[in-house]
C-alpha cells in the first residue's frame, strides 16, 4: 500500500515516532503505556502474542525457523489525549538470529498513519536497518511480510496508529 507521505509529511512521523517512543518509554508504568516480555520460539509454528491498553490492541503473529527461543519485548502506548496508539515489537539484544518465515503485526481500535520494519534494532551501538520497502505490506491495520520478497529478517517493527477517538 502506497502511503503518499511527501519527503516533509514522513519528517513529521519520524520525529513523532522518536518523541511517542521517548514518551511511552518514560511512562512505562503508566496506565497508557506498557512493555512486556514474550518468547519467540522457533520451529515453523504460527505464533501469536497480544497486548492491549484500554480498547486498543497490537497482536504480533509469526513463524520462525532456527536457533532456540529469543525474549523479545511488546511496547504499547496512548497518547495523553488518546488520539495516537503505538506498537513496537523488537529483540532488545538488536538482531534476531532466528529467519522468519512469515509476520504481521495487527492493531485494532486504530488506523496505520506510519509503520515501519526492521532487519536490526539500535542497541548497543548498533544502528536500525530497515528492510526494504519491498519487503512489507502496509495495510490500515496490519503490517505483514510480503511473500518472495521478504528475505527472513526481522528484529524490529515500529506502528503509530490514529485511534478512532471523537470529540464530545
């Protein structure tokens, strides 16, 4: 799906995105922000993990090949003013040595406005490498492998989501 950022409009979400990560990071203990830990386990079986913060929710489902279990983590946040929901799901060591298969990553309760994936996550000095757009599909929900051009590497994906909030 082709999103039609300008080159400015995609500035805009990458500085939102570094602002609501710093945001949901800061506040992890509070009721609009959480990070969990979950295994991702090899084996080629479809697995799924869920977390949710009052009506929103990310569901990140997947299969892998390879290695044992990896300890990743889920980051769920809202907003103060509920209008933006964010799901990262990424390996805290920054790259995953297990090949992926297939993913998708799910919210419900908001619309995509920016979603990203990643081969490696900045930690310990190493820096983000996003897959290729080719790569992913990017849908108003869902963020998912795209077949015979997803190359098995995934360690990171990032998703801001506009909720369907309304004004009194």
């Amino acid at each position: 799906m082709e999103l039609g950022y300008s080159s400015s409009g995609f500035s805009f979400w990458v500085k939102a995105i570094i602002v609501f990560s710093v945001l949901v990071a800061a506040n992890a203990s509070s009721e609009n922000a959480k990070t969990v830990e979950f295994n991702v386990k090899p084996g080629g079986v479809v697995h799924s993990f869920s977390e949710k913060i009052k009506e929103y929710e990310c569901t990140f489902t997947y299969a892998s090949q390879g290695g044992t279990n990896e300890q990743w983590q889920m980051s769920v946040g809202l907003s103060d003013d509920d209008r933006l929901f964010s799901c990262s799901v990424w390996r805290p060591q920054g790259k995953s040595y297990l090949f992926f298969t297939q993913f998708k990553a799910e919210i419900k309760g908001a619309k995509i406005e920016y979603a990203s994936a990643y081969s490696q996550a900045a930690v310990g000095g190493l820096k983000d490498v996003a897959l290729k757009e080719e790569e992913y599909i990017i849908g108003d929900s869902t963020v998912t492998h795209k077949d015979g051009k997803f190359r098995a590497e995934l360690s990171k994906l990032t998703i801001i989501g506009r909720t369907r909030h309304d004004e009194l």
